[in-house]
C-alpha cells in the first residue's frame, strides 16, 4: 500500500472498534432474547415470531425517542450505564399508555469518534433494562460520523414495539367528571427538562455535578443522571385485573400541562393539587438557581409525577395500595371536570 493512501480509520471511523465492543456486549444482548426470538444478533434485520394465540385481537404498538440532552450531562460526569436504562424505561412507559407490554427493543447510538467504553456502558444499561421487563434486544446501530456529530458527544435513540389485546387497549373511554388522577412519583428529572435544567444550574447558578449537596442528599452529577423510572412492573398487572383505570399519561416533555390533555376527553378539565406530593428538591434547586416561573417549571419538568392513571373514584383508594405494595410512590392528586380540555395546578 503507498505511504499516502488513506484508510477509514485515519478518516475518523475505527471499523475495527466497533467490532470489538459490538463482540463485548453481545452476551448480554444474547441474554435479553426468549424463545420468540429468531436467530441471533449481527443479522440485517432482527426476526420475532409474532404468534399470540393468548390475544383475541393483538394490535403491535411502538414508539421511539431519545434521552435529550441528559448526554451532555453524562459526559461531564463520565457516567453512561444509566442512559441506556433511561432509553429502554422511558419507552416502555409510553407504550404502557396504551396498555401495552414490550416485546422488542432496537437502539441507535451515534457519536463523532466511536469510544468501545462508552458504548459497552450504554449498551449494558440498556441490556440489563430490556432483561427486567422481559423485552429482547433484537438490533440496533452503531453510528461514527466525523464531521455531523460534535467531538466527543454521543446522541442515544431506542424504537420499542409492543402488544396489547384490542379489549384492553387504552384510553378506554370510560373517563368522566369524578374520575380520580393518580401520581407516581418520579426519579429526578427522568429524561426531560435537561437543556433548561443545564442553563439554570451550570450557567447561572455556577454549580458542578461534583458539588455535594445537602438537601439532594446526593452529589448533583448522580441525582441528575439517576435513571428514568419504570412503571411497567407496578401498573401492567393492575391493567390485567380490572377496568377500573381509564387512561395513563406518561409524565414526560410537556409536563403535566401538555401530557394529561393527550388521553383525557374534550370536554373535560384536570384539577391537580399541588398539595397532594412532595417536590423533590432538585426542582427547587433549579428553579431557585434560574429564577423560573412556577408554570414554566410544571411545563419543562415532571415535577415529581412520572406517570398518571385514571381511574374510576371507588376504586382509586385500592388501586394506589396495590402500587404501594409493588414499591411504587402513588397519590390521589386531583380528579376529572367538566371544562375546557386543560390541566388546572391549584
């Protein structure tokens, strides 16, 4: 080969690399399979036997999306284990909205200059959340590119394909004025709010994730990047039990404003009280830190609430003992009226 000729490598993209940390997780992504999946991993598709004799009706759902800007703040930290946890939770709960339980997960990890650690970390966070809701990682891509991708950033995308019988598809149009709000309380910020949380903290409020923080009672790098919460052990089996809840909203970019509207009727107002959960501190950190209004803080942020159901008024009371009892953190916030289709925080 001529002393100038030029290799891919030397152009940015490690090829070999990839390889390499594609071979180290490749055992845990083997371990997240079942017996529906066909085949193994490295194929160009990944294959799924789709057979559900159990369903009368069974309708696939999916959903994609990222973790945001949560990267950035992974990368000032040095930790990524908990972004591909975020990425595999945070789409189960979407897909929990209608009812769903996941069958597959595919992800997408794009960076400038492939680092093997970095992906070996997200891909063992992601693996080890598929393995505890039962979900295969079937396939996913590995992305360097040079020159698209700022230097040592990396941009993580996870698609989720699920299965609900259509009796059990959500919303199940039954929410009417008395309808009771549940909360579930979250864990931080989940996956949303980071650009404004980043702003607020690092720029104007002069912190560093290495700072400790008496009232977080955590150092502010781990409480931001502790991982979305999932709901899908504590709340799916209270869907197979009965027709008592309604709806689900997943508590995600929007806030409670924006996500609550999305499953509720057109003709029906949310009453939350404010009063009824306990934010977490590292909310009032931030809005503190940034001077934020109230409203932009329960738009930008979950403020505490993960995920909502509805669910009928009687049996509301048993519903939130049942989520005790799975280790959840769940109130009685608010309830259903009348009005304009909008979310009122008194």
């Amino acid at each position: 080969m001529p002393n100038d000729s030029l290799t891919y490598r030397q152009a940015g993209v490690d090829i070999d690399e990839a390889q390499r940390a594609l071979r180290a997780i490749a055992t845990g992504v083997q371990g997240t399979h079942n017996d529906r999946v066909v085949g193994g991993i490295g194929g160009f598709g990944g294959l799924f036997r789709a057979s559900f004799p159990e369903m009368e009706s069974p309708i696939l759902v999916s959903s994609i999306d990222g973790v945001g800007t949560k990267t950035k703040v992974a990368e000032m930290v040095g930790s990524f284990k908990g972004l591909g946890k975020d990425l595999v939770n945070h789409s189960a709960n979407d897909i929990l909205c209608q009812g769903a339980r996941p069958l597959f997960f595919l992800d997408y990890f794009g960076c400038s200059r492939l680092s093997g650690l970095i992906f070996e970390e997200v891909l063992t966070g992601m693996t080890e959340a598929c393995s505890a809701i039962g979900c295969a990682l079937i396939g996913g891509e590995t992305a360097e590119m040079p020159g698209v991708y700022v230097e040592d950033e990396i941009d993580i995308v996870g698609c989720i394909v699920g299965i609900v019988d259509g009796a059990k598809k959500l919303p199940r149009g039954k929410m009417l004025p008395g309808t009771a709000i549940i909360g579930l309380m979250s864990d931080g910020l989940h996956t949303n709010g980071y650009t404004l949380a980043r702003r607020a903290l690092f720029e104007l409020g002069s912190y560093s994730v290495r700072d400790e923080i008496p009232a977080l009672g955590n150092g502010l790098g781990a409480e931001l990047l502790r991982p979305h919460r999932c709901y899908f052990e504590a709340v799916y089996p209270l869907l197979q039990e009965s027709e008592d809840i309604f709806a689900i909203a997943h508590v995600t970019g929007g806030g409670l404003y924006d996500n609550l509207p999305r499953v509720m009727p057109s003709d029906t107002r949310a009453i939350i009280e404010r009063r009824s959960w306990t934010v977490p501190p590292i909310f009032r950190l931030i809005q503190d830190a940034g001077n934020i209004p109230d409203q932009e803080m329960f738009r930008a942020f979950n403020m505490g609430i993960g995920m909502v159901l509805f669910a009928s008024r009687e049996a509301a009371p048993a519903i939130v003992h049942k989520l005790h009892l799975a280790g959840e953190s769940a109130a009685i916030i608010g309830e259903i009226q009348t009005g304009a289709h909008d979310v009122q925080i008194a």
